[in-house]
C-alpha cells in the first residue's frame, strides 16, 4: 500500500509539474504579445500628428504588427495528460477502496 502511494505520489507530481510548464509557457507568450501590442501602440501614437497620407502608407506593416501580437489561444489539455489524471484519479479510487475494506 505504501509503494502505490509513492508511485501515484509521483505521477501526480509528474502531472502537476507539465502543468505548471505549460501555464508557464502561455504566460511568456502572452507577455511577449503584450510587448509587441505596447510597441505597436506607441508607433500609433506617434504617427497620429503625421499626414494622413503619410499614416496610410504604414497601415499595412502596422496591421500585420497587430496580427502577429494577438493573444494566442489555450490549448486544451493535451489528450494524453487528460487520460494520465483520469488513470490517476481511478487508481487513487482504488487505493481508497482497499484502505476501507481494512478498516
């Protein structure tokens, strides 16, 4: 009993740590497009007081700029990483049943 607790204790360190590096990797994604749209912004701002003509002749690059700073989307929770908790959580299941047979 002690040895499956230790190994789901480490599969669901395991889990719990790709988590922690996927929320990191979106967290540095979206602060680099934040950095972009900041960047973007600031050019705006500063071709406001040009010609129209002269602001329209850059509206191409400034809207690919913006293009390329959306926000990107959450990726769902990888299909793999779902069926490991759901293994998990049955095996955790399991391990609860057998201790209450004993009690």
């Amino acid at each position: 009993l002690e040895e499956q607790k230790k190994t789901l204790l480490a599969e669901l360190e395991q889990m719990s740590q790709e988590l922690v590096n996927k929320s990191e990797e979106y967290k540095c994604r979206v602060l680099e497009r934040q950095s972009l749209l900041d960047s973007v912004i600031a050019e705006i701002q500063e071709k406001r007081d040009q010609p129209a003509v002269e602001f329209l002749k850059d509206v191409g690059r400034i809207l690919s700029s913006c293009e390329a700073a959306k926000v990107p989307i959450p990726e769902p929770v990888s299909p793999e990483l779902q069926r490991s908790i759901e293994s998990l959580s049955e095996k955790c299941q399991q391990v609860v049943d057998i201790v209450d047979t004993f009690r």
